[in-house]
C-alpha cells in the first residue's frame, strides 16, 4: 500500500488522512506538555509520536497539506479537462 501516491514526501493520500495525522499530532503534544511533570518518560514518547505523525515538524506538516491540496486541485482539472475534451 503506498501512502503517497507520488504527491511528495509531506503530503497524504487523502485530505481528510492528512488532517487526522495533524489532530493526532496536537493531541499528543497537548498531552505531553500537560502531564510531562508527572510522566516525563511518557511525554518524552508522546513528543516523538507526534513527530512521527507531522512527518517532522510542524513545518513540514503544513508543506504537506499544501501538497495534498495542490494534489486535489490537480486531480480536479485534469477531470474537468477530460470531460470537455471531445471525444
């Protein structure tokens, strides 16, 4: 299964994909800053989850939902271009 489909290294399969991985990602960090006085070990494994899960940083998640929209919007006019095309 290939979560890329060739839309670059950031960007996701779907919109929706890519915006859960980024919910995901401020959930764990939330809960990280929140309780690292308590379990540091767990906040310092829930930090690098949620690295894991922008595909680095916060940055780089946002590069990626540029791609994945740009992706879309791509898919969407070589439809519309398809369609007008006679055949």
């Amino acid at each position: 299964m290939n979560y890329f489909r060739g839309i670059g290294s950031f960007g996701s399969a779907s919109l929706s994909a890519h915006l859960m991985r980024g919910a995901a990602a401020a959930a764990l960090l939330g809960w990280a800053i929140v309780d690292q006085a308590a379990h540091p070990w767990a906040s310092l494994g829930a930090g690098v989850a949620a690295l894991v899960a922008l595909r680095g940083c916060p940055m780089c998640w946002t590069m990626g939902l540029v791609e994945t929209l740009s992706q879309g919007r791509g898919n969407r006019t070589a439809e519309q271009a398809d369609q007008t095309s006679p055949q």
